[in-house]
C-alpha cells in the first residue's frame, strides 16, 4: 500500500493555510430612552441635540419624551431635526433597552421600567432607600450611577463638572443677592473698581467646588481667603489658579476673624455620610449685617449650623442679619450649561457601550465604568450600598470575567 494512501489527510489540507482570527462580532445598536425630569425643580437633560445627532450618526436610536429639553432651552425640533424620534407616551420611553435620565427614578417611573432594562442616571446614594434596590432586583435592572464613574486619571469626572459649575455659580448668585436690587442687599459689587476696597470673599472647603467659586471670585476682584484642613488641597488650589492666594488651615480663630470681616461666605465641604459643621450659631451671628451666606454642603446636611433647605422659587432666607443662600441643586439653575456639561460626559461611554457590543462587554474593557455600575442583571455588586442599607452583594469581577 502506498504511503499517501495512509494519510488521513488529502494533499490540500496539508498545505499551509492562512491563520483565521477571531474578529469581534458587533452585537445590535443601541435603542436610547430620554424621558422628561420629573423632579423638584429639575430642569436638566441627559443629551443635547448635537449629542442625539452624534448617536444616530452611529446607527443608534433615540427615543425622546416631548418637552424633555425644554428647562434647558431645547426644543423637541432641535431634537427631531437631530434624528431623535419623539413621543408623549412615557410607557414607551420607559420601555427602551436603556434609559439615560439626570436623577435617579421615581417610585412610578420604576413601575414603567421593563425587567432586564440598562438604566444609567445619577444614584444620590443620600435620598434613596432600601425598597428602591429591591425593586431594581426584582425586575433584574442593570443599572450605573454615573456620579461613581472614573475616568483613566481615576478622577469623576460627573461629579468634577457639576461641581465646577457650583463653585463658579456660587459666586455670581452671591454677587446678585448683595445687589441693591434684593430687599437685604448690602449694595456691594463684585469689582475691582478704583479706590474703593475689594468685596472680602471667605471660601470653607478646597475641593472642585472651592477652587472654581475662587478662580471666579478673584476673576470679579474679590478678596479671597480660603480655609481647608488639608495642605495638600490648599496646596493644589494655589498651584491650579497660579497666583498667591490666602490660604489657612481650619482654626476657629482665623476662621472667626477673617468671618467677622467678609462680605460672602461659601461652605464647599464633603464629607463621607454628611457634610461636618464647620462654622457655627455663634460664629454667624458675629458677621457683618448683610453678609451673604451660600452653602453649596447643604446636599449633604451643610456646613452652616443655621442652614435650611431652601428651593429655587423661595432661594434665601435671614438669620441672625445673614442672608443664607442653601438651594441643593445648584447646577440647575443654569440648566443648560449643566445639560452640555453633562452630554460631554455621557456621549463618549454612550458610544464606547455601542461599540464594545454593549454593556457587558464595556464594562469587562473599562475599569473606570466598571466604577459606576452598582446592579448588575439584578444582582447588587456596590459594597458602599450593601453597608449603607444593609443588602448582600456580590463583587462584579466574579460576575462579569
């Protein structure tokens, strides 16, 4: 018998073949859902149009509620000349494979949320509670906070824009209310006018927040101090504005005499559950009559023993001659920067999402998603969450490999 007729192989299947790699299969596009805000005074919007453009571009749909963008100055045509399609059925915006939305849903809104849906909006671990994990369970929801996203510097960058927007709004609104026009205003402006002396400007908290209400106050030609107990945070402060500025470290007697002097006051501290208490009853009630006060804390309890929640329809009340400025949400005031600033930050993981093939796969690439998801098919995967409300959880690197 000859040898070729002993080989399991024909001649062909001998010759060198070319190598197939495995080429990553693009799953289906993306079918968005932006449903209207339905907060308190929440004027925000996920996408602009330009962004919805962007997406439909890539083959993605955009379902729009009507009205969506109005609070931020943009109109459904914006949207529909953009490639959004647009409903008023809220059931079919909260029937899309994903919902992007600025806060977290309402209890109602949950109930129109099919199971197995993607939701992605902010989580404000603060104002949820243990029933609204237990229905993202039920209906196996995965969803992301985007306020726990990283991006590759390990920075938030959602967290970072929304505070740049307080810190720099929290000078302007302050530099309204000591305006003549206001009933209790001191009549002082914010400028650097010739011979007369600067407005004094005391900022608590050297974060985001402190160094944007800073850079816009010496940028109006105010007097800045600013106090914080850490160096290294006073440090950078100086270093990102790059010019000598009055820095201390929180001490109740500096703290006092340079409060007594002021005209403004801004509370720009976090902390790990509530804000701390920094300056005190005693201390505000030693301030100039007609001082402003604005406490950008009071989402997480203030930082002003006298702060009380205020709204955007009535913003400010006195206290002890004081006028207190304590709105929690600040960046929705300026609704449409706030709605840019935020498109920017979505827009690239919205993509990224579509082209990884989805969630899944996007979040198994990108440590810095992977960051913000805190449902996954139901199941909690946060450890901050779990303690805070005391649920199981399980870690998300054993559930998605």
């Amino acid at each position: 018998m000859s040898s070729t007729s002993r080989s399991p192989f024909t001649k062909e299947q001998l010759l060198p073949q070319e190598e197939m790699i495995e080429v990553a299969r693009r799953k289906g596009k993306l079918f968005i859902g932006i449903p209207k805000e339905t907060h308190y005074q929440e004027k925000r919007v996920c996408l602009t149009p330009d962004a919805v453009a962007a997406l439909t571009a890539h083959g993605h749909r955009v379902l729009l509620e009507t009205n969506a963008g109005t609070g931020a100055s943009f109109t459904d045509q914006d949207y529909s000349e953009a490639g959004a399609e647009i409903t008023n059925d809220k059931s079919k915006v909260f029937g899309c494979p994903i919902i992007l939305k600025v806060e977290p849903p309402s209890k109602e809104e949950l109930d129109h949320i099919n199971p197995q849906t993607v939701l992605i909006s902010a989580l404000q671990l603060k104002t949820q509670s243990k029933e609204y994990f237990q229905e993202l369970a039920k209906k196996r929801i995965t969803a992301l906070g985007f306020e726990f996203i990283r991006d590759s510097d390990g920075a938030y960058p959602a967290v970072r824009a929304l505070s740049e927007i307080a810190g720099t709004a929290s000078v302007l609104i302050a530099s309204e209310l000591m305006s003549s026009v206001t009933t209790s205003g001191s009549g002082l402006m914010m400028g650097n006018i010739s011979g007369v002396p600067p407005v004094e400007v005391v900022i608590v908290g050297a974060g985001t927040v402190g160094e944007f209400a800073a850079r816009s106050a010496i940028g109006l030609g105010a007097n800045v101090k600013v106090f914080d107990n850490s160096i290294t945070k006073l440090r950078t402060i100086q270093t990102n504005i790059g010019r000598p500025l009055s820095t201390s470290t929180i001490q109740p007697k500096n703290l006092l005499k340079a409060l007594r002097r002021c005209d403004v006051v801004i509370g720009a501290v976090r902390g790990e559950n509530r804000a701390p208490i920094i300056i005190t009853e005693t201390m505000v009630e030693r301030m100039k009559p007609g001082a402003v006060v604005i406490d950008v804390s009071i989402d997480m309890g203030g930082c002003f023993e006298t702060s009380e929640v205020t709204t955007h329809d009535h913003p400010t009340f006195e206290k002890h001659g004081v006028l207190h400025y304590c709105v929690p949400n600040i960046p929705s005031r300026y609704a449409r920067t706030s709605s840019l600033s935020i498109s920017n930050i979505f827009t690239p993981y919205i993509l990224q999402i579509g082209e990884e093939g989805g969630i899944e796969n996007a979040v198994r690439f990108d440590r810095g998603l992977k960051n913000g998801l805190y449902f996954y098919r139901g199941i909690l995967t946060s450890r901050p969450i779990a303690d805070w409300f005391d649920l199981s959880y399980r870690d998300i690197n054993l559930l998605i490999l």
